[in-house]
C-alpha cells in the first residue's frame, strides 16, 4: 500500500500529479486501469470482478484515511467494471442460448 502519515498528523493536499495518477492508492490505478480493458469479450469477465472489488476496496481506504486522491479512479473503474461486467455476461448467457438450442 501507499505511504499513509501517522494518525493525528494533518492530511497533505495532494499535488496536480498525485491527483491524477494516485501513487498513494493503488487499488485505485488497478481498478481504473482493469474497468477499463474489462469490456474485452471473455478476458473482461475476471477483470471486472477484479475491478469491483480494487474499487471498493480503494474507496473504503480513501474515506478511511481521507485520501482525496484515487477516489475517481476507483469511481471509474467500479462503473467501466460494472457494464464489462453485464456485457461479458451477456456474451456467455448468449453462447449457453446457442448452444443450447442448437444455433436454431
């Protein structure tokens, strides 16, 4: 995990790059990056489970440490890993369909 300041210290602002490439929450870089590459046919089914959980996970950590940065990455990756998610279930509900009835 990214460096965290002890407790009681004051939050530092993040800076314009840490804004936007989150280094101190890479749970959110992970679930922004595999949200994205999630809508690949097949590929996509475990990416956007993946990125489901790294974005909650990266969220739950931004309001525990009141991170700012990283929270619209996670936000990102949770909405791209959430219709990945639909469309890669759809191909495999739609293969299941054809093979099951035959193609007919």
């Amino acid at each position: 995990m990214g460096m965290q300041p002890p407790p009681g210290m004051p939050q530092k602002q993040p800076d314009l790059l840490e804004s936007m490439i989150p280094t101190s929450n890479p749970d959110s870089l992970i679930s922004y990056y595999l949200g994205l590459f999630s809508i690949m046919p097949f590929l996509g089914l475990p990416m956007s489970i993946v990125a489901l959980v790294k974005g909650r996970k990266a969220l739950q950590f931004t309001r525990e440490h009141g991170v700012k940065a990283g929270a619209t990455h996670a936000r990102v990756g949770i909405g791209c890993g959430s219709i990945g998610l639909l469309l890669n279930l759809c191909i495999v509900g739609l293969l299941i369909a054809l093979l099951v009835t035959g193609g007919k």
